[in-house]
C-alpha cells in the first residue's frame, strides 16, 4: 500500500484527499493521511449559519463563490453529491456600484473586465471625466507592444492599463475590480500570471476595445444559438445554498473523514534515504508515507521546504502575500435606508477609504438573509491597507461599520443586528511580477523529486476552481510515478440534505 501525506486541508489539499480516495475505489493501492493545522477544514473557506431571533443568516467569511465558467468545482459538486445545492445569483438585482467622491456611480453597461464596449453609456457615465473617457478611446489608436518572435511577454496591469487606457481607468475601474479579488497592488501584479488573456488580446486585436467586443459578439451569438435554459440560469458567479462551507463538508466526508487529521501542525519534511518521506509533527511525534503533497499557503510550506531543496524554498519564499478580512453586517432592511438593488460596492483605493469593496451578500445571493432581512459583507485589507490589519478584531469590525455607513449612507442610530468578521492574515498570495518564473522553479524541482507535488492557490490560480485542479495534479504526478492513472469517469458519491 502506497500512502500519499497531504500537508493542508484547504480546497487544494481537500481535492487532492479525494482524488487519493478515488484512486483507491478504482482499485489501485493506494492511501492517504491529510494533516491540518486549525481545529477545522476548509482554508480560507469558512462560515456559518447564524439561526437567532432573526431568522437564518448564511455567511460567508472566505470565499462566497466561484467562476461559473470553469469546470473543475461543478465536477467536484457533483462527484461528492451537492450539485443541486449550487446557487446562481439574482440577474434581476445585478448591479456593480463604484464609489466616487462619496458617491455611487452604476458600473457602465457594456464594460467588460477594463473595457467599455458601449459608447453610449460610457460616453454618458459621471463615473470617469472626459479627458479620462477620451484617453480611454485612444485604445483603439495606440500600437500593440511590438514582440521579438518567441519573446516572453509580462508587465504589471498598471503598466498595461495606463498604456492602453490611461491612469482614470486604472484608478476608477482596474484597481478596485482586482484590488478585491487578487489582493495585489497594480503597479506590482503580473499580467502573465493573472489576466493573460489581455496580453494575447492585445496581440490579436491590437487593442482591448476590439478585443472585447469581439468577446461579446461570440458571446451575443452563444446566447442566440444556444439560449439559456430559464429553469437553470448560467450565471458569472455560483454558490451553494447554505454558503461555501458546503462543498468542503461533503468533499471531507466523501475523502473519508478517518483519514483527515485537523489540529495537526506539520513542522519539517524529510526525504529519506529509501525515497520514502517523513513528516515532522509539532507535537513531536512523525507520519511516514511514499509521497508528500503540500498544500498550504507557499509561505508555510517555504520552511517545510527548506531542508527538501532550497531552489524551491527560495522560490516560494519570493511569493509574497497580502492579508485581508471580511465583516458581514445583518440589519433590518426597514430600518437600513439601503436600496438594495445591486450586488455590491468597489471601493477604489483613490478614494483613500478602508474598505476594498462591499457586497450585498442578500442581494447577490437569495437566501443569505431572512424575508425583512438584509446581509452586507465588507472587505478590508489589501496591498494599500496593510496597517490597519495590525488592528484588533473589534477594532476592524467597527473600522468597517463606520466606513459602511460613510459608503452607504446607513444612519448612526440604525445598528446591526449582528455581525460576524473574519481574518485572513497573509491570505492572499500576490502574482507579483517573476511570478510565473518562480512556479516554474517549484515546478521543475518537483518533476525531478519523486514523491514531491506543491498544490494550493498560490501557484496557478488563486479562484477556487484553479486550487481543485492543481490539488488534483499534485496526486496525478504522484500517482502517475507508481504507474497508476486514474479514469475521470468514477460514479459520484449519491448525498441526501
Ligand atoms: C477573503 C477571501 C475571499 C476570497 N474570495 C474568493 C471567491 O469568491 N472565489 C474564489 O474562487 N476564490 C476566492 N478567494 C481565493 C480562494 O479562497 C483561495 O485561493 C483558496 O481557498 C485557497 O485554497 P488552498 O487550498 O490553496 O489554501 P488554503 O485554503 O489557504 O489552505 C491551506 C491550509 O494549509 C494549512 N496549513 C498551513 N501550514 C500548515 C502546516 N504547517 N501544517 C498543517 N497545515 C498547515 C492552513 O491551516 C490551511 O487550512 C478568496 C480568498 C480570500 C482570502
């Protein structure tokens, strides 16, 4: 029996348990032990159900959805029996706001990710000035970056966007739209490595504004070709009914809960001189196995790195990582004074606030809060707010209630129900510039030690999706060194609610 030591119980470490697991139905030897530091599984996926006096609340303190468009997180849904929890958001209520001056303006229809792609509602927002609308017209003028045949091409998405689009756009609509999602400062953060898609548009289109608009023709034309079942709505984002938390307690029990050890902190790793591996407890004692996945943040695993190989301990050690929190807000909509259509706020940093974005988490999800209720969920942190991360809990949490009010304009004497706050500290890794070179590192090094994978957000996708894909190859390589492969076509586990 071959038994693979997972380090990690994210969604990472979670999909590669299970994919350990399904290897072992299909027949082949194999086992698994997956170790966890806290008392609970998940990452950065957390939350709760609040059931009180008010009715049932969802919260969610990580992650509140996943890119709908990416297959790997419909797969695991079904394979461990939650497909039918999964959750479109309300298309009827959908609206982005960005501040501006203290005020919200409605994302322009037609923007697709940095770019309009209608002149009329770009032309007619107050959301940029007309010198900002006018240089972001210059798009469709300004040469593509000439390459050397086979050149690497990489800049930071300030770079990018002020070349193409001048600095308003950057500040107004980029910054805010990745501040949130990528935790990363701009001037900092690798095309390559986040939105590549950019760079080849440019190549291909010669600009974004040609880019995207051919992007929405292809999709008008898969709309009117393949039109949209009502019963089942496609929606940009996805969830599950009773939060995120969902598909990590079924992942879990169907990876096999008497092989998930939580509250176990791993401190060293040890190649031995047989190619079997021993994993070093903090409580001193030592786990044995023919393989070792490590699917932690890259900064944790940079010291259980450094006595296996110091290429890719220096590696990881150059990802670096931003912390962040959430503080979900439960109010009365009577009493809030909130129009509630819309899913959220963005926050840009050009505003000098403390919040990176709000969502209106009752809005964009159906569910999360009881008939008469409404749910917000702010976000703190970020590359321009590390400082105050310093801050207490209490302390964000009323940092975030005051800067909610300011943004939403909810009265002083309107209080929460309650709330709830969460804490990521150096949650979110940054795809600074290097970044792809650095994973290449890890990469090669891992092909050359047998029994050796790195898997987790850090590396090739910080969305959900990417993390199950990359959990997954970690066994695949290691698998795949003792001669088993594993058929995509297992029968999912059934699961009752
Ligand atoms: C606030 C926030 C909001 C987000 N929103 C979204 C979203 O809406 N959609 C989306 O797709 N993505 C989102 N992301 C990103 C996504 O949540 C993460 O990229 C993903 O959950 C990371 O999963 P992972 O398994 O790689 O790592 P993690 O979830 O970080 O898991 C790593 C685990 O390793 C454990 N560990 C570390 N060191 C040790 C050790 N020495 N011994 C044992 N265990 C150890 C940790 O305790 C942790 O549980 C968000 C992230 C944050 C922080």
């Amino acid at each position: 029996m071959k038994r693979v030591i997972i380090v990690g119980g994210g969604i990472a470490g979670l999909s590669a348990a299970l994919k350990v697991r399904r290897a072992a139905r299909a027949g082949a030897n194999v086992d698994f032990v997956l170790l966890e530091r806290d008392g609970r599984l998940g990452g950065k996926i957390a939350g709760e159900v609040v059931t009180g006096e008010y009715g049932t609340f969802v919260i969610d303190g990580g992650p509140d959805s996943f890119l709908t468009a990416k297959p790997a997180m419909h797969r695991i849904a079904e394979l461990v029996g939650v497909a039918e929890r999964k959750m479109p958001t309300d298309e009827s209520r959908k609206k982005t706001l960005i501040l501006k001056d203290g005020r919200l303006y409605p994302m322009p229809d037609g923007v697709m990710q940095f770019a309009p792609t209608k002149f009329l509602p770009f032309a007619t927002t107050g959301l940029f000035s007309w010198p900002g609308k006018l240089r972001a017209g210059m798009d469709l003028f300004i040469p593509k970056k000439k390459l050397a045949p086979g050149e690497f091409n990489d800049e930071s998405l300030e770079h990018f966007i002020v070349r193409r689009m001048g600095r308003e756009i950057l500040n107004r609509l980029a910054e805010p739209l990745v501040g949130g999602v990528h935790g990363s400062a701009p001037d900092q953060m690798s095309l390559a490595a986040t939105f590549p898609n950019l760079l080849e548009m440019e190549q291909r289109y010669g600009c974004m504004i040609k880019g995207f608009l051919a992007q929405r023709k292809m999709a008008e034309e898969m709309r009117r070709t393949h039109p949209p079942d009502p019963a089942r709505p496609r929606t940009f984002f996805t969830a599950f009914t009773g939060g995120m938390h969902e598909v990590v307690e079924a992942m879990a029990d169907s990876a096999g809960r008497e092989s998930l050890r939580t509250g176990t902190d791993v401190s060293g790793i040890e190649r031995m001189q047989d190619g079997t591996w021993s994993v070093f407890l903090r409580d001193g004692s030592r786990v044995a196995g023919d393989a070792v996945v490590i699917a932690t943040e890259s900064w944790a695993a940079e010291p259980l790195m450094r006595e296996v190989d110091t290429d890719i301990a220096d590696a990881l050690a150059g990802i670096p990582a931003s912390s962040s929190a959430t503080a979900s807000f439960a109010f009365d909509e009577s009493e809030v004074g909130v129009d509630m259509n819309a899913f959220g706020v963005l926050c840009p940093a050009v505003e000098h606030g403390r919040l990176l974005a709000v969502t209106y988490s009752s809005t964009k999800w159906p569910g999360r809060a009881p008939a008469g209720k409404v749910l917000f969920r702010a976000f703190l942190g970020g590359p321009n707010n590390q400082a105050i991360m310093e801050s207490s809990d209490e302390e964000l949490t009323a940092i975030a209630l005051t800067e909610l009010r300011t943004v939403l304009g909810i009265p002083e004497h309107v209080q929460p129900l309650f709330s709830r706050f969460y804490r990521w500290t150096l949650g979110m890794p940054q795809y600074s510039l290097g970044h792809l070179d650095r994973v290449a590192v890890v990469e090669q090094r891992c092909a050359e030690i047998p029994g050796l994978a790195l898997a987790g957000g850090a590396y090739r996708g910080v969305g959900l999706p990417n993390c199950i894909v990359s959990g997954e190859n970690a066994v695949t390589k290691v698998l795949a060194e003792w001669g088993i492969e594993l058929e995509e076509d297992e029968t999912p586990t059934p699961r009752t609610h």
